[in-house]
C-alpha cells in the first residue's frame, strides 16, 4: 500500500482574464520510506499539488475539479 496516492489531479483557477489550468490529471504514488522531489519552474503546480493534499486550495479562485487523494490507504 502506498503512504500518499494521488490520482487524477485536475485544478483551475477562474480569474476574471480567463480560466487558468493549473493542474492536468497528475498522477503520483509515494511509498512509506521513499523520498519524492517535484522540481520546475515558478508557477509548474508545485505548492498547488501541496496545498491539494492538505486541503488547502484557495477557492475561489481555485477549484479542485477531479481527485483521488488517499493518505494510508484512506481518502482524503
């Protein structure tokens, strides 16, 4: 079993210039003892695939729009 499982993370953020894609389907599996490192460029879904995981997306302007976030096995 993993320690974090995310499927299908989509998030957007609607602004009042347009809709904004932040996140399109990721799919991760984070497995008890493994270390995993998100590297890119400012703005490259970072801190938005954190704060998903904690629940903490700003809404609005963000919007969760599909996921399947399981910590231990138990969703989230």
């Amino acid at each position: 079993m993993s320690l974090l499982e995310i499927n299908d993370l989509v998030i957007e953020f609607r602004t009042d210039t347009g809709v904004v894609h932040a996140v399109n389907g990721l799919d991760l599996s984070i497995d008890e003892g493994e270390t995993l490192g998100l590297g890119g460029e400012t703005g490259a879904v970072k801190t938005t695939t954190a704060l998903s995981v904690l629940g903490l997306v700003p809404s609005p302007p963000g919007h969760i729009l599909s996921a399947t976030i399981r910590y231990k096995g138990e969703e989230i």
